[in-house]
C-alpha cells in the first residue's frame, strides 16, 4: 500500500512528487492511518468527481501535514507547508458547501480544481 501512496503523489507534479511520495510513506506507515489512506484511494478511483478532486485535497493536505512536521519550524518549507495547508483546507470546506443547483455545484467545483491546480503548481515552484 505504501508503494501505491506514493505512487499517487504524482498527482503533485514532478517537484514535490519525491517529497510528498516519501511523507505519504511515512504517513502511510503508522497504523492509525491505513483506513483513511484506502479511503482517500477509493476517492482517488470514484467516478463522481466531486469525491475524487475531496480525495486529491485531502492526499495533498496529508503530504503538507507531513512535509510541516518533518521540517524545522524556522525553514522556508515549513512556511510554505503551513501556508498550502491553509489554502488546502479553504479549498476542502468551499468543496462541501451546498448548493442550490447541480449548475452552481458544478462551476464550484471547476472552480476549486482550478485553484487546487494554481496552489499545487505554486508548490511546486517553490519546492
């Protein structure tokens, strides 16, 4: 499974995927993790793209988690971790809100994966 995790951190594009692979490792690793971790892979695999893109954030929110808490508090990665994760967990909270329509769930959602899109490539340049 660990392999598999990390394999899935390809998603966070080319810089962080060495990065975020082997926190999602070492996440994946601890017990306590491993029935969240074959849910956000289920997620990853669903065909409603809502729960897929809520899998994507929250792979992206468990490798910054990661990524802070292995590095040191004064380090630019630090900082750029804590800052992701905010963003990330806006973006996880802005993708549950209800909507009146499909329409408007749809174009929040198209919104959401664009920002994700942005906050990752961000990442990744700073990375």
């Amino acid at each position: 499974m660990a392999n598999n995790m990390a394999g899935i951190a390809k998603f966070l594009g080319p810089n962080a995927k060495k990065l975020a692979g082997a926190a999602l490792v070492g996440w994946i690793g601890r017990p306590e993790n491993q029935t969240k971790a074959l849910n956000m892979v289920q997620g990853l695999a669903s065909s409603n793209p809502t729960q897929k893109l809520l899998s994507q954030i929250d792979l992206a929110i468990v490798a910054f988690e990661e990524i802070a808490t292995n590095t040191a508090k004064d380090s630019d990665r630090f900082q750029l971790a804590e800052t992701t994760l905010d963003e990330l967990r806006t973006l996880r909270t802005r993708l549950q809100l209800p909507f009146p329509s499909a329409k408007a769930r749809r174009e929040n959602r198209k919104n959401v994966k664009v920002r994700f899109n942005e906050l990752l490539a961000a990442a990744n340049e700073s990375l």
